[in-house]
C-alpha cells in the first residue's frame, strides 16, 4: 500500500490541484489527509475537489477545521488574534451545513499499517492534541513524554508547516510539512509513505495562483498570495518563533 499524507492545506486549491496531479502519477492507493483544509481562500472549492477523489480518502481534523465549524454556532475561540478570528468567520460562512457536520465527523487520529513502513499514527500536531507547537529542533528530551507511549513505529504530524523526519526516542516522527501555506521554501510540500517515507515538494504556477487568490472575497488574500505563495517567511524565523512558544 502507498499512502500520500497531505496536511494543511489551508484552502489553497492550486497547489492542491498541482498536488493531486503528482499523486495520481504515482500510484497512491490512499490518500490521508491530516487537518486543517480550513480556513483559507477557497475553502468551498477545496472541500468539493476533495469530495469529488476518485482516489480513497481518509480525514483528521485539524485547529483549524475545528474552529471553523465552532465559529458556525458562534463558539471559536475569541482569544484568537483578530485577523485570525475573521479568516475563521468567513471561511465558516462558505461551508453548508452538510460541509460543517462532515468536518466536524473527522477523527483526531488515524492509525494505518504500511508494507515496509510499520505501523503509522496519523496526528495533526501531536498524539494529544491538534495545537502543540514543535519543530525539528525541539529537544528530543522534551518530546518524549509524547511519544514513548505511542504504540506505532512512525508518527506523521503537520501544524507547523515544515516538513522534517527526525527520532524521538523509539518513535520516528515526520513532519509531512504543508500543501498550501508553506514556511521556508516555496511550494506544496506533502509526504508519499510505502515503502519508504519520502518527503515531497510540489511546484506549481505560484503567481497564477496567487492572481487567482487575490481575486477571492478572503479577507486576507493580498497577506495569504505573498506568503503563503510567493514569499513564503524564512524557516529560521518560524523556527525561532515556535521556540519561543514551547510545549505547554
């Protein structure tokens, strides 16, 4: 079995679709993906192409899928700063209703033996939960408590949007990094596991992509097209931002 793990797309449609194409070449058998499709510039569009896959999906949600379907019965989290909080309302009011009950259906994991690869547990940030922050440079010594326990040979994550495939004490955990909002090097970044683990990068059409952004009602699509597409932040800020934040 090959599996492609696509995390945080962030209802970037263009570099899904560019995404998509690649997987279809490469003879993936099931598609996971690990949160956070929302929000983002075309959260509707997004969700049809993945319903429409002609390849098996499976789903976790992600912070953000949850928050998005909080906001529809008004509950996000109002300790979101601003800009944040309205990406989440708007992209809330683009679902329908069957959208939001099929998000909110998501897991928070998923476990799937791979041929080659052992068992894998599929988590959006960590095995507790969908918000803690780490990178490849936290600590192994600090990771561990999450990941001793963990009965699987391989954890793949996403949430801080940079891939990496590093060891915390038994566990090898990968980072599948990000489809559509990418820190450091431009493009969609996801990971193709069986039956190795292969980290992979995506090019696509960026500044067609981030004209077709801009032309969205997102209410940051000028912010999203420059950073998300054209300009990605470097990884060494990211790094040292998420540093500064730590595990909690």
């Amino acid at each position: 079995m090959r599996i492609a793990a696509l995390y945080d797309i962030h209802a970037n449609l263009p570099a899904l679709d560019a995404v998509l194409a690649e997987i279809r070449r490469a003879s993936v058998d099931l598609i996971v993906v690990g949160g956070d499709v929302v929000p983002g510039p075309m959260p509707r569009d997004t969700i049809d192409t993945l319903q429409r896959l002609a390849i098996p999906a499976t789903y976790i949600r992600g912070n953000g899928d949850r928050e998005v379907v909080a906001a529809r019965h008004g509950a996000e989290t109002l300790t979101l700063p601003a800009p944040a909080l309205e990406a989440i309302r708007w992209s809330a009011a683009q679902l329908t209703s069957e959208d939001a009950r099929w998000i909110a259906g998501w897991p928070a994991t998923r476990r799937v033996e791979i041929d080659g690869v052992g068992r894998v547990l599929f988590c959006h940030a960590t095995p507790r939960n969908d918000t803690d922050l780490f990178t490849r440079v936290t600590p192994a010594d600090v990771l561990r408590p999450l990941f001793d326990d963990v009965d699987a040979d391989v954890v793949v994550c996403g949430h801080t949007h940079m891939p990496f495939d590093r060891e915390v004490g038994r566990t090898r955990v990968v980072n599948a990094g990000s489809v559509g909002m990418p820190f450091g090097e431009p493009g969609a970044f996801w990971l193709l596991l069986g039956p190795t683990v292969d980290l992979r990068r995506t090019e696509y059409d960026a500044d067609d992509a981030a004209d077709r952004i801009r032309r969205t009602r997102y209410p940051q699509a000028d912010q999203f097209a420059a950073a998300a597409v054209l300009r990605p932040p470097p990884e060494s800020d990211m790094l040292e931002q998420f540093g500064s934040v730590g595990l909690r």
